[in-house]
C-alpha cells in the first residue's frame, strides 16, 4: 500500500510525477462517440478541414487521461483526489500518438478555519506530451485532510 | 441539418438549453473504472465512509456528460464547440439517479485583433440536477467564427 499524505506533509513547491500512457486513435475516437461527437475529434477528412489539422482528442479526453494518471501517481492524498474546482486551459491539442504525463506542483496550502481537521491546497497538474509541451493546464483546489492526532 | 451560429448571432446574455441525460450507477462505475478509480466512485461501503456518502459520480463524468449534452443542444457554434479554457466548480457531486441538463449564457464576446474572421465568446455553462442545482458551472472561453462576407 502507497504511504497517504496529508496536508501537513504537503509544502509550497513540492513537485509530483506521475507515469504516462500512449494516446491511440480508437480510443480517441470512442470517447469521442461517447461524450463529444464532432467531426474533427471522429473524422479524418472533417479533421483536416478544421483548425486541429487531424484528428485530436476531446479536451475531456486529456483531461479524464489527466486525471487516471494523477489517481496511480504520486500525489496520494489521504481519502484521495477531492478537486473542488479550478481553472483549465488547453495551450495545444493532443493527438493520437501522444504520450502523455502529468507534473503537479503545489501552489498553496490553507488550513480551513470552519473545519481544522482539513485544508484547501491548490495545485497546477500540467499534462505535458512527449516533447514536454503541455497540452493541459489546471490550477485545481483540492480537499486535503490534516493528519489526525496521533 | 441545425442551423449553425456565427459570433455574430450571439449577443450577451442570450441563453441555450440542451436535452438532459439520466445518470446511471452502472456508467458512474464504468466511467470511474477506467478514469477516476477512487474507491468512492467505486465502492458503495467506501463511498459511505467518504464526504459523498454513497457513490457519486467522477467530475471528469459530471464534465463529459456535460459536453454531450451541449454538443447536442441549442448552441450550434459554426465550425463546432472549440473551448480554449475555463474556470470549473463542482458545487456539489452528481449521484446516480440524477438527471442532468446545461443552461449556457454568453457572458461576453471579443472579435481577435489580430484574426478578425474569429472572436473568443466567454460562456457560463451550468450544469443543474433534477433539483435545479447546479453540479458543475463552468465558465468557458469558445473559439467562434464570424460571419462569412456573403
């Protein structure tokens, strides 16, 4: 079993990486039919016709990839991965083909003043493809639990 | 064929709808499965032992689901739904059994500068419960074309 982390282990600029997974063209094109059926994300002619060139994933592809590869990596927070929200951007499309990989680093860290046994910790998870450019930002809040008393 | 909206059919403050979807238990697990295997996503005796109290769906869901609905509802951006980004909550989870729908509003609209066939369009995309409750809002910023000169 992975040691868990609390919000007092956690400090501003402590990094965490996780592994990485190769992005294929059907699996692109099945969360596509799925959950964002446009043209550019399911067609290759269509695609080529549109502004990504070829066939690119669903940003909510990148991000739910994002986020499985955050659940098996390093940031083990104590009763999990809670984001409460955030800001996202997505700086260039992934394509099939892409390896992709998530670097979190820690922004922030504020203990609640309502509920003492628990914080708020802000984090930017960059999901990054082979060459190291990222393909998603996201500047999350996430629940994290202080360690209890011993 | 719909008929497709150009930057400048959209005016701020004007709203679109979508059809809703009902959640199931077995697509919550599936979902979660392969992209937020958390035990409370999972597993009804770890769900009631976590802040959701019984299973609840991944957000990444919540944010999918959300996608399809709007990919085929009311707003029917020429060249398709293109987001850039945006700032994301998850006021509350979404549970199995809910229904879910969008109500979009335009917030603003720019014309770009430097490419001035296109603008960006900011939306507020709120995703509501059978309650009316919001489980997500999310703001985004949209690629739109303009109008082609006749």
């Amino acid at each position: 079993m992975r040691r868990v982390l609390y919000l007092d282990d956690l400090a501003v600029g402590r990094k965490f990486a996780t592994g990485s997974v190769t992005v294929t063209l059907a699996a692109c094109k099945a969360f596509a039919a799925e959950f964002d059926p446009q043209p550019f994300h399911l067609d290759e002619a269509a695609a080529r016709e549109s502004i990504f060139g070829r066939i690119a994933a669903s940003g909510w592809y990148t991000a739910s990839l994002s986020m499985r590869l955050l659940v098996d990596g390093e940031l083990t927070i104590a009763g999990g991965l809670i984001g409460l929200g955030g800001d996202m951007t997505w700086p260039r499309p992934t394509y099939p083909g892409d390896t992709l990989r998530v670097e979190t680093e820690v922004l922030a860290i504020r203990v609640s003043e309502s509920k003492p046994d628990r914080g708020i910790v802000t984090v930017r998870n960059q999901t990054l493809n082979q060459r190291g450019e990222p393909v998603q930002i996201a500047v999350v809040k996430m629940l994290v639990p202080r360690r209890p008393p011993a």
